[in-house]
C-alpha cells in the first residue's frame, strides 16, 4: 500500500525558513518522480517544485532563488527547503509522489502560513 506524509509545514514570519519533508512508503521511491504543490484558499494547485528519479528539478518562477527540493533515495523521502519565506508563500503544501508506471499518489498536505 502507498503511503505519501508530509511534515514540517507552520507560522513562520517573513524572511523566515521552513524545511518540509515527504515520505512516500510502498513505493519503489528511486523510480519515482516528486513534487510539490500548493494550493492556497481560492487559488488552483500550482507546481512548486519537482524533482526526477535522476536528480533534475523543476521551480516555478515565484520561488526560484529561495526553495530548494532535494531527495534521498534511503529515505524514500522528499525534501523541500524554503527560505526567506513571503506571505504569498502561505498555503497548504502537498506531496505528489509519481511511480512512473504504476501510478500517482497524493499526500494530505501540510499549512504554511507565513505572517508579515
């Protein structure tokens, strides 16, 4: 069974950072895609970041130069590093996990607030 968690999410003040962490387990993780997304309220869910089983990632435009996505393998486990965080950054943060071939599994999210 697959099972993707994430955690770390929270208030932070502006300017602040926050490390979010995904664990996709029942999945054969190496093989798999990642991403994140947010959604804020009345927004669509947008990219945030992505990353292939070889290591290329992906930013959206609004957070190039301040997040960083990063995984590792052992873990199974999918990293998100936001630094000097901004208001518009507020939103609840999802884990996509794509098993390349067998399916794409969503995590519950986890809020980021971030306060001015």
């Amino acid at each position: 069974q697959v099972q993707v968690v994430e955690s770390g999410g929270g208030l932070v003040q502006a300017g602040g950072s926050l490390r979010l962490s995904c664990e996709a387990s029942g999945t054969i993780f190496s093989l798999s895609v990642m991403g994140w997304y947010r959604q804020a309220p009345g927004e669509q869910r947008e990219l945030v970041a992505s990353i292939t089983s070889g290591g290329s990632t992906n930013y959206a435009d609004s957070v190039k130069g301040r997040f960083t996505i990063s995984r590792d393998n052992a873990k199974k486990t999918v990293y998100l590093q936001m630094n000097n965080l901004k208001p518009e950054d507020t939103a609840t943060y999802y884990c996509l996990c794509n098993w390349v071939g067998r399916g794409i599994y969503w995590g519950q999210g986890t809020q980021v607030a971030v306060s001015s």
